[in-house]
C-alpha cells in the first residue's frame, strides 16, 4: 500500500434546510435545479401557509420533483427541549440548537393580540448591563432556519385556532447583529405568499447599530424598537455599551431617517425602569427633550430580575410619575405589564443554554472579546 493513499471522505453533501430560506433564496435554489421561479412561491404556500413540513404531501409538486428534493433538502426545525407556562398564560420553549446551546422563545397571549418574541442569537455580545441574556455572553449566529424555526414550532404546538398576530424579535440575541440571517426571515413574515402580516404587526428590536439601521430602512422596513434606557451618553454608556460606539445623537438621526422613509410610521423607545439610575423625573424631561415633535412613542419596561443582578425595579409610584412627566411634556408614554415572570419568560430574563465563545482566558483572567 503507498503510504500517501488517500483516506476515504464523506463526499455526500449536506442537504439544504428550506426552512427560512428567502423568495429569493427559493427562486434560486429551483433554478439551480432547472425549474421555474414559481415553485419558490408554491413552496413557501406549503410551509408556511398551509404548515406541510414534508415534500410527500406536497401534492401539486409533481412526484418527480418530490422525490429529488427529498434527496437534497430537508425542512427541519428545531427540537424542543421543555415548554413552560406561566399562570398568566405566557409559555416558554426552550429549543435545542446543537452543541448543546439552547435559545428560548416565548408566546404572550393577550385579549386583542397574540405575540411571539423570537430569538436571533445564542446569547448577546453586547452585554447590556442589566439583561440576562448579555450576561451570559455570546455564542453565535442564529441560522434563518433556527429563527423561522421558532414560529412554526410554535406555530405547530398551538394548532390552527389559535393566531400569532404580532412578531417581535425581542428574545436573545440583537437581531440587527444577525442582519444576514434576520432580515430574510423579517421578508418572509411579511411576504403576502409566506406568513402575510402587516409590517407594523413584526417589529425589530435593536440596542443601536446605526449602519444596520439605515440599511433596514431600505431592506426591510418593519415596525422598529429602540432600546435607549438613558437620556444621556453619559449613562448610557454604562447601561447600553455599544452606545460608546454610536452616541444617541448618532443613533436618534438613524431613528428619525428610518421613520422618515415610510409615512406616519412611529418608532418605539424601550426605557428600562431601574430604581434609582434612570428613574428621577429630571431624566423623564431630558428624555422628552430628546423625543419631542418626533414620531416616537415610549414604553416603560419595568426592571425584571434575575439571579446575580445588582439593579432593582423603580417603584410603582416613580413609574407613573415618569410616565405622567413624559406624558405632560407631549410624549406618547405606556407602561409594559410583566408577563411570564414566574418562568422567567420576562423581559430580559431569558438565558436558554450559552455557552460563551468570547470570553478568552488569559491568566487568572477572563476578558470577552466583542466583535460586531
Ligand atoms: N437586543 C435587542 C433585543 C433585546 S430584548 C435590544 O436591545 O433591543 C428586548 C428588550 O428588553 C430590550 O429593550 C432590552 O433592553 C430589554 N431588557 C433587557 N433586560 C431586561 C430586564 N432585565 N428587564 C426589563 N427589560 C429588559
């Protein structure tokens, strides 16, 4: 036997997951099969209207069709690991995402509405001081299948009666981070051939990355939240760090030009109530300050605890008498209610299973690495 032989390889090809992948994306992926453009359409009617997450039942694909892509393309989703409800109704999945990383997704029924808070990120790189998934650092990516994942799981587990009318991207992670793999996703939540909602019924949240705000306003211009929690740099760059990097100057232009770009849209701003930091009613005036004649509404989220923070929640009282300040300066103001804090479903609170790839060990040391 010659010592330099070739050891053999596994040269089969990884089958495409379908899930998440854009019309785009679709189209392209039936050309490269020599069909029409129009399958990409039919497809997403299967998944994604009618719930068919097997090529077999697909049936006004022809049977040819059917058995090849069952040769090269899969449509999995996620596996779940546990589903928690809460007394007020609020469930919690907890989905398996390999490696053992887990993400979580929650479901908040309402009386008009039904909203679902997605994950974009195994974990958060951008450590906001007093959320718990940023605590436990960052290990990756989510892909467009892990994110759209989660709706059809949900999706699945709660049968056709029930509706998820609101998307937010609200879970773990910044989505606008992930931009590569959400705003795919945030186009098929809205494609009238895919899941057909309104561009004000799927909402992004962002701590602030001011290049990927102004392509969103292009690419894919939904509802937007903005998670400002401090009316001054000075504090802001203690409980948003990315803020170091793009001041609330900076960030307020983006807001303004990506509500410029669609008519009579409003952007949201997320203002975490912590008792004490940001509270005081000198801080709701600056804020308005900063918010006046402007498209923009503010919720009041109030603080959601978690094992090992150091912050509390303002009291009820210096929360309405925030809110009726923001109000008598000509702010659009509303108080988030808790929902799901008894499974740690809240605001913040969720923390799936991280493991943080960004910390480095140097020394006795440990120091994260963050890169954007
Ligand atoms: N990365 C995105 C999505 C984060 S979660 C963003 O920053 O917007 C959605 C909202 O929950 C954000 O406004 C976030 O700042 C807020 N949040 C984080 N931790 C919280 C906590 N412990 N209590 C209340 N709100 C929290």
């Amino acid at each position: 036997m010659p010592t330099n032989a070739l050891t053999a390889v596994d040269v089969t090809p990884a089958k495409i997951n379908l899930i998440g992948l854009g019309q785009d994306a679709l189209a392209e992926f039936f050309d490269g099969l020599g069909e029409k453009g129009f399958r990409a359409q039919q497809i997403m009617g299967w998944l994604y209207q009618r719930g068919v997450l097997n090529f077999r039942d697909m049936t006004d694909i022809s049977l040819r069709l059917r058995r090849r892509l069952e040769l090269i393309a899969t449509l999995t989703l996620p596996k779940v690991i546990r589903v928690e409800e809460s007394a007020d109704g609020t469930r919690k999945w907890l989905l398996d995402i390999g490696a053992g990383q887990a993400v979580e997704t929650v479901f908040i029924p309402e009386a008009n509405r039904n909203t679902l808070c997605i994950s974009s990120q195994a974990g958060c790189a951008l450590d906001c001081a007093f959320c718990a998934t940023g605590q436990q650092g960052f290990n990756r990516n989510l892909s467009a299948a892990e994110i759209l994942g989660q709706v059809l799981v949900v999706k699945r587990a709660l049968g056709p009666e029930v509706v998820l009318s609101n998307i937010v991207f609200m879970g773990m992670g910044e989505p606008l981070a992930n931009y590569r793999h959400v705003v795919p996703v945030a186009k098929l939540l809205i494609n009238d051939h895919a899941f057909g909602l309104s561009r004000r019924r799927v909402t992004i949240s962002t701590a602030g990355l001011v290049p990927q705000l102004y392509r969103l306003a292009k690419d894919c211009n939904v509802a937007l939240a903005v998670s400002l929690h401090a009316p001054s740099d000075t504090l802001r760059d203690v409980l948003v760090p990315i803020n170091r990097r793009h001041p609330i100057g900076e960030l307020l232009q983006a807001c303004w030009q990506y509500a410029a770009s669609r008519a009579s849209r409003q952007i949201t701003f997320e203002y975490v109530m912590l008792r004490d930091v940001n509270d005081s009613l000198r801080d709701a005036r600056r804020l308005a300050g900063l918010l006046r004649k402007r498209p923009a509404k503010v919720n009041l989220i109030p603080f959601n605890s978690f094992p090992g923070t150091r912050y509390q929640c303002s009291t009820p009282e210096s929360i309405e008498n925030f809110c009726h300040e923001l109000r008598s300066a000509g702010i659009v103001a509303t108080i988030r209610r808790k929902r799901g804090d008894d499974i740690a479903a809240a605001c913040g609170q969720l923390a799936g299973q991280v493991t943080d790839r960004t910390r480095v060990r140097l020394g006795a040391k440990t120091f994260r690495s963050v890169r954007l």
